[in-house]
C-alpha cells in the first residue's frame, strides 16, 4: 500500500469501475520513492482545488497495476511514476517521472477544463 492521502486503487476490477463511473480522474501510480512522492504531494495538494477531478494512487508493484503498466501510452516509459489522466474512461494524457506542480496543472486545465457560463 502507498502512505498518501490519495484514494487508493488496489485492484483491476476497482479501477475499471472508478475510470468507466468517474468523468475525470488522475491516478499516480508508482512508489514510495524519491520521484513518485513529490507527484503524490501535488495531487494532494490540488484535489480540493480541482473537484470536478478525483484524485487517486495505484501501487506500480502490485500484479494488479497491470491495468496501467500495459496501457499502450506508457509503452516507451522508463520512470515512475506513472501518472494517467482519464476523462470518460479514456486516457487523454499520459506522464513518467517527476513532474512539477505547474505541469500538473497544464495537463489538469488542458485535460479537463470546466466550461464557466454566464
């Protein structure tokens, strides 16, 4: 299990269910390690900011992260994590590897901007 603060996806079968029932969705998958822990603390940090989008974690280790280490959007990564943005079960945007709160956010306000109307 990862210590974060994220929601956490332990199986195949939770993810199928939370990407096909959950507009937009972010999931970190990695480790407790020195690139995947600074990606855990920035989503922690903006899930209140960005409601319309949950926020989750997935254990690179676990045989059931399978789900993502075999996405074809990953195929040429060579570091964690792995972070994918879904938006109606599809993934939009795939990274590896530390990311800075800003990039974060240009995926998140490119990805799943929210329609403001008067």
């Amino acid at each position: 299990m990862l210590y974060t603060n994220l929601k956490h996806i332990e199986t195949a079968d939770n993810h199928a269910e939370i990407i096909s029932e959950t507009e937009n969705v972010m999931v970190i998958c990695g480790r407790m390690g020195p690139m995947c822990i600074p990606v855990y603390g920035i989503a922690e940090e903006l899930e209140s900011e960005y409601s319309h989008v949950k926020f989750y974690d997935m254990e690179f280790d676990n045989p059931e992260s399978h789900v993502i280490r075999n996405l074809s959007e990953v195929k040429g990564f060579t570091g964690i994590p792995f972070t994918i943005y879904y938006k109606n079960g599809k993934v939009v945007k795939a990274t590896s590897s530390i990311q800075t709160k800003e990039q974060i956010i240009n995926i998140l306000e490119a990805e799943f901007a929210t329609l403001i109307t008067a």
